[in-house]
C-alpha cells in the first residue's frame, strides 16, 4: 500500500528567467523611427582628443546623451565620447571636418589620425544581427542599435590608441634597458628618463579611467534585447582579447618605470654617498695640514 506522501503529487513551476540576454532571440525591442534611411552606410570611429567636455558642445541636434549622440547637417550622426573617440555614421568629409572643429577648443590632449576603425553598415530586416565580414548588419538604423554599435567601434578605436603608445614607450624603455645591461648606468638625462617613466605610468592610467572597455553598455540595461549583437560585435573586434594583452603590455611597463625609478635613486645616494667621503678626507687633510704644518 503506498504511503501518503507518494501519493501526493509534486508539482514544481519553474521560475521564469528575467535576466537580461538569456533569451535573446525571443525578447522584442520597441519600434523606432530609423535615424539613417540609407539601406547601407559607412561608420568610422576615430580618436580626436585625449579627453573631450562633451557637456559643452553645443550647435548640434542631440539625439541622445549618453553616449552623446547629435544628428550632423547632412543627414550623418556622430557618437562622441568623453575619452576622446568620436564615431561617424554616413557622414561625409566636410561633415567630419566641421564636428572636429567644432569639438576642438572643447577637447584636451592629442589624438591619433591612425588609430581608426571603419565598418560598412547594412540594413535589412531578414538578415541575423552582427558582424558578418567586412559588414555589420542590423534589422533597423534606430537609434539603440547605432547607439551600440558606436559604443563597441569606440572601445576599439580606444585600444588601438594605446596599443600604438605602448608600442611606442616600449620602444623608450628598450634602449634605457640596454644601457643597464651593457654598463650599468644611462645614457639618458635624468629629466628623459623622469619623461619616460611618466608615460609608461599614465597609459595604464588612462586604460583603466576613461574607457572603461570591459564595462557594459548603460543601454543594454534598459534594452536586454541587444543583448546578443553586442557579444557578436564585442567578439569580433576582440576586446576583451585585446585589452588583456594590453593590459599585460602595460604591467610590464608599469614595472619597467619601478626599475628605473629604483635604479635612479641608487645611482643618486651612490654620487651622494661618494661625496660625502670625498668631503671627509678633504675636512681630514685640511686637519692634519694645520695641525702639523705649524
């Protein structure tokens, strides 16, 4: 005879799964008016400044605020960022030079013309969203999904400028390296070496403070549905490959500046040290000449 409590039925209801991208392809984004009505565009990210106010750019119709979006004359849109990068959709050069100059005396630090990403955008509402080749492909140009896609091609742009001024402090420090190697001392001024120890210690700073390139988007909080074009997007430029070995790069120049900061300062009390004893024996002669020139 079976016992009550096999009798009784279990029933279990599973908990529905609400976190965002779980179920990526059944969540529906709202409509919204296309921002770009061209079937197919080009998008170019590029790094104008070392940092940018963007609270203080005015002249432009704003779309959206973070990132800050504005719509260009010429029926282009930009994305500027605070760290420096600004990206373009369908914009011509005339349109580009004039948002340069017009975010110019609102910008800080040089940029760097060859740090840039480009990508064609296509359109088309029975295609997969992502990259596909050369080509990004969207079901629609709103608002979020340029928003997005401006959001990934400015972390790239981003990690391309510090790729190409790691390699360049790299290659500062190899020959300081050299020097110690071969003789054990600079050939460098100390104020050259200070210079490069300061810059192998602000691009791991400017890495880690601005960009932020690990960190989700904001939007995607609000819009979980585009949750899987920004895997796609972030695993085809690689960021999280690329700012790990970034970061390694930027380790090792973290502890070169130690070494030479530490090797400049035994050099220092090595000098101090042998002129203090030049001042003793010099007080010492002195001593014994007036003691026993009498």
């Amino acid at each position: 005879m079976d016992s009550p409590i096999e009798k009784k039925k279990i029933r279990w209801t599973p908990r529905p799964r609400t976190r965002p991208g779980l179920h990526v392809k059944t969540e529906k984004l709202p409509f919204q008016r296309p921002v770009i009505a061209q079937p197919e565009f080009t998008a170019r990210a590029i790094m104008a400044a070392e940092r940018i106010d963007v609270r203080t750019i005015a002249g432009f119709e704003i779309i959206a605020k973070s990132p800050f979006t504005v719509k260009l004359g010429g029926g282009g849109v930009a994305a500027i960022f605070r760290y420096g990068a600004v990206v373009l959709f369908n914009a011509s050069d005339d349109e580009k030079a004039r948002l340069l100059q017009t975010i110019a005396p609102h910008s800080s630090g040089a940029g760097d013309v060859g740090a840039e990403e480009t990508a064609t955008i296509q359109v088309d509402a029975d295609e997969e969203e992502g990259p596909a080749g050369p080509c990004i492909k969207i079901k629609n140009a709103d608002r979020l999904r340029l928003q997005l896609i401006a959001e990934v091609m400015a972390k790239a742009v981003m990690l391309s400028f510090q790729e190409r001024r790691a390699a360049r402090d790299f290659d500062l420090a190899e020959p300081l390296a050299r020097d110690l190697a071969e003789d054990g001392r600079f050939s460098a001024k100390p104020a050259e070496l200070l210079k490069a120890v300061g810059n192998m210690l602000l691009a791991e700073n400017r890495l880690n403070g601005r960009a932020g390139v690990l960190d989700r988007p904001d939007l995607l909080w609000d819009n979980p549905g585009l949750s899987g074009l920004y895997a796609r997007l972030e695993g085809d430029y690689e960021l999280h490959d690329r700012a790990a070995a970034l970061d390694r790069k930027l380790t090792t120049l973290s502890h070169t500046s130690e070494t030479l900061v530490e090797t400049m300062r035994y050099h220092s009390s090595h000098r101090l040290e042998v002129a203090i004893l030049l001042l003793i024996f010099t007080e010492l002669c002195l001593g014994l000449y007036g003691h026993f020139g009498h």
